[in-house]
C-alpha cells in the first residue's frame, strides 16, 4: 500500500477521534460533518485535502473565500474532466462555510461561492443576505451565530435575543435557518468549554419546541482543533477544525472588521 501524506494520516487520525467522541456520546459517527477551515491551509493542502474526499471548506475572511472558492473550482473541474483512472477521487463540488463576521457592505460579492453562512448575528445581515440570494435565485443555509460564552468582545447573537431572532428570520423567503453556530472561548476549561456548548444546544431546543424553522433545523455548528470532542459530546452536528489538521499556528477566531 503506497504510503499516506502526513495530511492524510492527520485526516485519518482526525476522523478517528471524530468517531470515537460520537460513539461514547452514543451517537451516530455519520450524523457530524468537518468542515475543513483552510485559513492556515497552504494551496497544495487544500487541494490534498480535496483529493482525500473532503468537501466542505470553511473560511472566516471575505476575501480569501471568493479567492480560494474561485481558484479551486477551476481545478476540480479539471480534475474531474481530465482526471486519470486511478487518481483519487475529487468532490463534484466544493461546498464552501462562510465562518467569520460578515459586514453588510461584503455580502453580495461572497454570496455566489458559499454553501453555507455560520455567522448571522443580527436581523440587518439577515435582511441583506435576503435581499441578495433572491437575485442568484436561490435559497441559502443560515445558521445563527450565539454568544453562548458571553465575552464581551465576541460577536454573535446574545443568548436571550437567540430565539427571537431565529423567529424573524424564519420569516424570510430565502433563508433556511438550519441550526446555530458558537464559538467557546479559547483557553476555557473543560467545564466552562462545556457549558457553552450546552447552553447553544439548549437554544436549539428552545427553537425546536417553538416550532421555528421546523423543516430545516437540524445543524449545531460547534467545536474546533481545541475542543470538538467536547462539542460533539453536547450534540454538535458541524465541527470546524483548521489548525489541527493543516498544522500552522492559530490564527484569530475571532476576525476584526476587514
Ligand atoms: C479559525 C476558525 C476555526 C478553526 O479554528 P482552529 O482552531 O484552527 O481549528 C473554526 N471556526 C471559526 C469561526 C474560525 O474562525
């Protein structure tokens, strides 16, 4: 057997642990997916990445999305046309996080390469991307972002106007609110890590039991290098892990405005 990179042993380990955090939890391995954040990703690991079946990819900047989104359709289309047997097999297609603050005015250009959008925060952002997802003529996956750790300085949601605000959003034609998004803080405990965790699945409960976006929540978009294994215990769906698997020192969590 021809020997695996180390991206491809990191993956394997990666997915290892995955797995056996879901299973102690007593869930399905199969019900979380990881979402690869590249922000420390040279462009040959991501395009490895790629070439070991890996999907989803997440960035927190505006530009570096649309320029990577870009990029890397160009070569999975090649790939996938001209691609030799025996090469390993690429995605059809990339299925792109948007996973940072998102200012209004950055909207529109991010839009047509992202799959998903982790980081609604306020009702202004959600009417924007509304407005601008009508015009590509599509519905867009939402989730929404909570300051379940309660820092100051965090973005996201504050925990008692989470429900509320998935209410109205609700409303909207072309968003599908599909679950909650949060960050814990960095250098937390294990319980206090926990706890956030806890506190953002008790949100989607909440909405649950409220009825709000009944047909399409599903997702809890938590856990990162740091602390996955305890997101996955508190019923993560999404875990976003980037230094831990590309190597590379941890770059802000946290983005300040661009
Ligand atoms: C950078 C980032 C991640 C990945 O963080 P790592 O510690 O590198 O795994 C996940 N989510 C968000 C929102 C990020 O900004």
């Amino acid at each position: 057997m021809a020997k695996l990179s180390p991206l491809a042993v990191k993956l394997e380990e990666i997915r290892g642990r995955i797995e056996a955090a879901a299973i102690k939890a007593k869930r399905d391995p199969s019900e979380i997916t990881l979402v690869a954040v590249t922000k420390s990703a040279a462009p040959e690991q991501i395009r490895e990445i790629l070439s070991l079946g890996v999907a989803d990819l997440g960035e927190s900047r505006v530009q570096l999305l649309t320029q990577r989104a870009s990029q890397l359709d160009e070569f999975v289309k090649r790939r996938n046309i001209h691609g030799e047997s025996g090469q390993p097999s690429m995605p059809d297609k990339i299925r792109w996080h948007m996973l940072g603050h998102l200012q209004r005015n950055k909207v529109k250009p991010v839009l047509p390469f992202v799959h998903m959008v982790h980081s609604i925060d306020s009702l202004r952002l959600a009417e924007e991307i509304d407005m601008h997802i009508a015009k590509l003529g599509r519905k867009v996956p939402v989730l929404l972002q909570v300051n379940a750790s309660e820092e100051p300085q965090k973005h996201g949601v504050a925990v008692g106007a989470a429900v509320h605000l998935a209410e109205q959003i609700d409303t909207m034609e072309n968003l599908q609110p599909v679950g909650l998004m949060t960050m814990a803080k960095y250098d937390a405990d294990e319980k206090t890590t926990r706890q956030t965790f806890a506190r953002t699945r008790e949100i989607f409960e909440e909405m649950k039991w409220h009825k709000i976006a009944r047909a399409t929540l599903k997702h809890l978009s938590m856990g990162m290098s740091n602390d996955f294994e305890h997101a996955i215990a508190e019923c993560a769906t999404i875990v976003r892990i980037g230094t831990e698997l590309f190597g590379g020192k941890t770059l802000d969590h946290e983005d300040p405005e661009e």
